[in-house]
C-alpha cells in the first residue's frame, strides 16, 4: 500500500510482498544501519525493527555512518533527513556516489527519516535515489512495510 509523503512512507520501487525481506538469505537476518543524532527516536525506530527480527545497528552521524558501512556494511540504511555535521541528503549522495552495495551484493537500500516531510517532493528524493522515506516516529507498520519493500526490490535488481 502506497501512502505517500503526507502519510508514513513512501515507497520509490513499487510493490513488493509483504514479509519478502525477511526471509533469509545466506542463513542471517538483514542489517539496519540506523543514523539518527537523537537518541530517542533512533531508539524507538530499532525497537520496531528488532521486533520484526532485522539486525539493527545504530549510530549517531554521517561520519559514523560512512565508517560503519565500510567496516560491516548494511542491507538497508535508515537515516535521519536533519541532521548537524552531516544532512541526510549528503549522506545518501555520498554513498551512492561511492557505489556502495549491500552485504549480500545488492543495491544498498536507502531510507530518509524525519518528522518533517512535507516540503520533500517525489523528484526530489528520486533525483537523490533514495528508495523510500518515513515520517517519524512513524506508524510501525509503515514502517517496516518501506524496509520490507525496499529489500524485496533491491534483490531482484
């Protein structure tokens, strides 16, 4: 189900089925890296993805964010749009300009999050190739139907 952006998620890539990130490829789990500068809601967003069973790693910035993807890589990264030292935007263009891919070889997917969505339009965050964005804190359920849709897409790519 397509919200849009006024609603809680907004999916780039189309339909996929519901559930089809979380079967396991290569016998482990899908790995969330989280990038929020708030606690609270970086929080509050890897209880909802633990619940669902993802592997969730949280870090505090851009920089981090870099960091972590070179060390361990991700299937999915979820970050804040606001951020201090490092905007979601820069980030998204600084991974997609380094062709990072995910930790099973397909495209990376990449997630906006941020209370504030409504001035962002669809050409926007395709132009930023960025595969769904979320309204925080978000319904749960949107959300991780977004996470779900994204990886279903990304690994038939």
């Amino acid at each position: 189900m397509d919200r849009g952006l006024t609603g809680h998620t907004r999916s780039l890539r189309g339909a996929a089925p519901a559930g089809a990130a979380l079967r396991k490829a290569s016998g482990r789990r899908a790995r969330v890296l989280l990038v929020d500068h708030l606690g609270s809601p970086r929080s509050v967003l890897a209880a909802v993805l633990r619940g669902a069973g993802y592997h969730v790693v949280l870090v505090a910035s851009g920089p981090a964010a870099l960091t972590e993807l070179e060390r361990q890589g991700a299937d999915v990264l979820l970050t804040d749009l606001y951020m201090p030292e490092m905007t979601g935007w820069d980030l998204t263009r600084l991974v997609r300009a380094r062709g990072v891919a995910s930790t099973r070889g397909w495209p990376l997917c990449v997630g906006l999050d941020s209370a504030v969505l409504s001035g962002v339009s669809r050409a926007q965050l395709a132009r930023a190739r960025v595969d769904f964005a979320i309204t925080k804190p978000g319904d749960p359920e949107a959300i991780l139907e977004a996470v779900e849709r994204a990886l279903a897409w990304a690994s038939v790519a």
